[in-house]
C-alpha cells in the first residue's frame, strides 16, 4: 500500500481564500486525490481540501521555520538560502 503524507481529511471550518495554481499542480492535486480516495477507502476528497493540509504539513516539517517561530530573536531569516532538510 502506498504511505502518503496526508491521512483522511479533518472536517473543518475553512476561511475562505483564492489562489491561482498552474494547470500541473492542479492536475498533481487531482491525482493525490484520487490516490488519498483508494489509500483510505473513502471517496477522493475535492482537491482544493488537499491545500491546507499540504501547507500544514509542509510548514510542520519545515525546520528553519520552526526554529524562526521558537527564535524571538528573529536571527534566521525566512527569505535565507537556507533549506530545511
């Protein structure tokens, strides 16, 4: 079975946004949507509701944004070259 990044999709209030995506990310989206649906027996979700979590889970896992949030300081810069690994 395939191991996504995503679970199921919590059912939340959402605030509204717009965003514009090029035709290939909405098409990827479309396909993790599809692949979410099989992998967790349920239906494949919208795939506007993968954004958040993508987001989410990217901010989550994003270590210099993490140590900049615990940094009150402010001494690692979101705009730096540096990656998190």
């Amino acid at each position: 079975m395939t191991k996504l990044k995503l679970g199921p999709l919590a059912d939340d209030k959402p605030v509204k946004i717009s965003v514009e995506l090029p035709a290939a990310v909405h098409r990827d989206l479309v396909a993790y949507a599809q692949v979410l649906g099989r992998t967790t027996g349920q239906t494949a979700p919208d795939p506007s509701k993968l954004i958040v979590p993508m987001v989410e889970r990217f901010m989550a896992t994003d270590r210099a944004f993490a140590k900049a949030r615990r940094d009150r300081s402010g001494q690692v810069a979101f705009g730096s070259a540096e990656k998190s690994g």
